[in-house]
C-alpha cells in the first residue's frame, strides 16, 4: 500500500509522522500510534460492544472462520451488486478508504478503519471525523455501519468532504433487521431513505443486497427466541443465533425472490452506489422517486 495521507480530523491540515504519535503543524493536536496504528478518538477508548459482541469480535480476529461462519450460518443471503463494483471502477491505484472495516482487507489499496484495533486495521478513527484531508480520496466502502451511529448524516457528510470529485461511494444498510447493537443500533433505512440520505451524490445503482427471505429469518428467529426464552435477556440472543442457523438454508430462495422488482420493499439489506458531482455543486436532498 502506498503511504497514507493521514490529516488531523479537527483542522484537516496533513500531519507530521512520528514514530510514537502524528503530530498537526496547526492545532498541535496529537495522535498516538500503538502497534503500528494511530488512534483518532477524541473521546478516548473505543466504547464497549457489549457482552454478546466480545466473542464474535475475537472470531473476527479471523477473518476467514469469519467470512466462512457468516456465509453458511448466517439468515442473509447476499445478492445483487457487491463492493467489487467499485474496487473495479477506481483500480488498484486508487485511495479507497473501509469505514468500520472490521478485520478486513479488501485490497492493498483499501485503508481499513474501525473503532477497534483488531489485526487488520489501519487506524482507529471515528465515521463521523474522518482522518483525511479535503478532497484527498478516491473511494469510500462502508457496509451495515451506518445503523450503529446516533448521526449518520454526518458520517456521510464526511464521506463527500473527503472524496474528490467524481470519487465513489459504496454503502450497505439495513433495512428490515432486528435491533442488534454494537454497542448500539439507532436507525433502519427504506430505498427513498437511503436516497435521501446519499442525495449530495450522484447515483449509479441502488437495490437490494439481502432479500425477503433473509429478513424473514431473522425476524422470524428473533421472535420465537423471545417466546421460547420469555424474553431473557441473556438467553434471547443465544437461542435465536442457533435458529438462525437452523432456517439458514431457506435464504437461497432469496436467489430468485431477492431479483423480483418488489424485492425492496421486504428486503433486509439495501445498497447504494455513488458518485460525487464532479463540479463540486451539492445534489438538493430533497423527495426522490423510486427507479
């Protein structure tokens, strides 16, 4: 990977490296580097995920046990266009930044962001300060991220600050899920919403990444979950993780349900593709049709 274009997320000025910490020439904020990555966080330490997300953080210190659990077991069946999209329209030199990467690297060229330092990460860094400069990057991937901040508009406002013109934008967000926090979960977003929300973006496709049947499993797990546990909190999430598995296979009838012109309205997953005008002229965010 080439060398990264780190800025200070308060004033944006580029910062001088330094073995322990970076430094901004303006605002002499500085930022710590432990193993090898900076730590961007205002507001200290990352918040803690909850009792029920510290074990399968650990399993994502693995990304491939990961992928492979997440693929077989999991109620989403993923459809439609994919974050390759826009790995293949920019290329391999391009600046392309993961918000809330997890542990995951995409490409050589994709920087990997995240509120934890798990292996594969690059910085630790907040969605809604992003550590680069105006207009310095090529690319943003962001996927099921955007539910879990309490402002997300402002995540994405910092998306369209960071790109140049004509960089592009990749989003994945959920639409019919159950509430699953890490630490917390704040917001679902229909088709016009996630329009809505992207609306200073020129849009290149929008659809459904996980289908009718995925939501239905989900849902439908959660809520025998609930019956079977009386609601208990520490045995709820338990019992519906191993219905989930259960009913995972139904999610392949997504492969036809999920392409169906309707699919969006019962999905649980939508995507947006984007690209920002490359004028620098803000798109109004106003009401939007659905194509």
């Amino acid at each position: 990977m080439r060398p990264i274009p780190w800025a200070c997320p308060l004033c944006r000025v580029l910062l001088a490296s330094g073995q322990e910490a970076l430094e901004c020439p303006a605002c002499r904020a500085r930022y710590p580097v432990l193993e090898g990555k900076p730590r961007f966080l205002a507001g200290g330490p990352a918040p803690d995920p909850g009792w029920l997300a510290r074990p399968k953080n650990r399993i994502r210190r693995h990304p491939r046990l990961y992928e492979c659990i997440l693929r077989v077991l999991s109620p989403i069946f993923f459809t439609g266009k994919s974050a390759r999209v826009l790995l293949d329209d920019l290329g391999p030199d391009a600046l392309i930044v993961e918000v809330g990467a997890g542990n995951r690297r995409r490409a050589p060229n994709v920087v990997a962001l995240d509120l934890y330092a798990f292996p594969y990460v690059d910085a630790v860094a907040d969605a809604v300060r992003l550590p680069f400069a105006d207009g310095s990057v090529d690319g943003i991937l962001s996927e099921v991220v955007l539910e879990h901040l309490p402002d997300p508009r402002a995540a994405v406002d910092e998306m369209a600050r960071v790109l140049r013109p004509a960089g592009r934008v990749w989003c994945v967000v959920p639409f019919l899920q159950p509430f699953h926090g890490a630490p917390s979960d704040f917001g679902r977003f229909t088709v016009p919403g996630v329009r809505r929300l992207f609306g200073a973006f020129e849009e290149i496709a929008c659809g459904v990444r996980g289908g009718p049947t995925s939501a239905l499993i989900w849902v439908l797990a959660d809520w025998i979950a609930i019956a079977l546990t009386l609601g208990a909190r520490g045995l709820r999430a338990p019992v519906s993780y191993a219905i989930q598995a259960l009913l995972s296979p139904l999610k392949l009838l997504d492969v036809i349900l999920a392409r169906l012109p309707e699919a969006h309205v019962l999905a649980s997953i939508l995507y947006f593709y984007g690209q920002k005008p490359e004028s620098g002229r803000q798109l109004l965010r106003g009401p939007v049709s659905h194509k």
